[in-house]
C-alpha cells in the first residue's frame, strides 16, 4: 500500500510537470493548494518559452519523454524502481522538503478516507475541465479507459483489484 502511494505521488508529480495545471477553482468544498498551482505554473511557463526559443529541442525532448513511456509500458517494475531511487536521492538532499510532502499526502489520504466523495468530486471536475482544454486528447483518453474496462471485464485476473473498490 504505501509503494503503491509512493508511486502514485511520483508518476503525479512527473506528470505536474508536462501537464496543464487544473485547479478546482468555482466548485463547493474543492481544494486549491496555492503553492503547488503556482509552481507548477512556473514549470509550465519556463517550458512554453524554451519551446518558443528552440522548437526543434522541444519536439526532441517530447521525442525522449515518450520513448521513455513506452519503456515504462514495457517493464514498469524497473521505472517504479528507477523512479524509487530518484525519489530517494531527492529526499537525501532535501529531507525537510521529503517530510513536508509526505505529511501532505498523509493528510490528503485521510481526508479522501474520511470523504471519498468529495475527493472523486474533485478529480471529475479536474477531468472535466481538462477535456474543455483538449477534447481530442480527452476523447482519446475515453476511449483507452472504455477499452481496458472491457479488457477487465474479459479478464479480471488481467486486471488488480482497485484499493477504492470493495
């Protein structure tokens, strides 16, 4: 359970960074972390211009990153290890950042156990508002999670059991 928490920490965090940032901005209830908006929103900035100044690097590092998710889709077991130790190397030179984040993914734990609904909430308004972004993109993404439902239902060994589904 908590490598599974871990890693999905990290693959959000890889993802923070090459993703638009979503906030929950307008819903009742929904959570806005200012500081985690803003950063990533710096990331998001300072890589639009380094694409605007040198499109040709961009299109390859976009070549790299996904190569680098086909290789992960080939065998995840060595990314989440390769992922484990770069997490761990960050956490060596920078403990109290390490802590904070635990300590916030903690409480962000608790707070989806104690009301999931509000945390599903949150993550279909972040899903929403990412297809009003890209619908393309969001169609895609429809159609990928239609498709590996179906493989489930074919092949429920095929699929591991979900830790929010009894």
């Amino acid at each position: 359970m908590k490598s599974r928490l871990l890693s999905l920490v990290l693959a959000l965090t890889c993802c923070a960074v090459y993703a638009a940032p979503v906030g929950a901005q307008g819903l009742p209830g929904a959570t806005v972390h200012a500081e985690g908006k803003a950063e990533r929103d710096a990331m998001k900035s300072r890589m639009q211009e380094r694409c605007k100044e040198n499109p040709r690097q961009c299109e390859e590092m976009k070549a790299k990153m996904k190569a680098r998710r086909e290789q992960c889709k080939a065998d995840p077991q060595k990314c989440r290890e390769e992922m484990k130790a770069q997490r761990e190397e960050r956490c060596k030179a920078n403990p109290q950042r390490c802590e904070e984040m635990k300590a916030k993914m903690k409480a962000r734990h608790e707070s989806c156990q104690a009301d999931p609904q509000k945390c599903n909430d949150e993550r279909k308004a972040r899903f929403d508002e990412r297809c009003k972004q890209n619908p393309q993109r969001c169609e895609e993404m429809k159609a990928r999670m239609k498709a590996r439902e179906e493989q489930c239902k074919a092949d429920p060994a095929k699929c591991p059991p979900r830790s929010d589904r009894k």
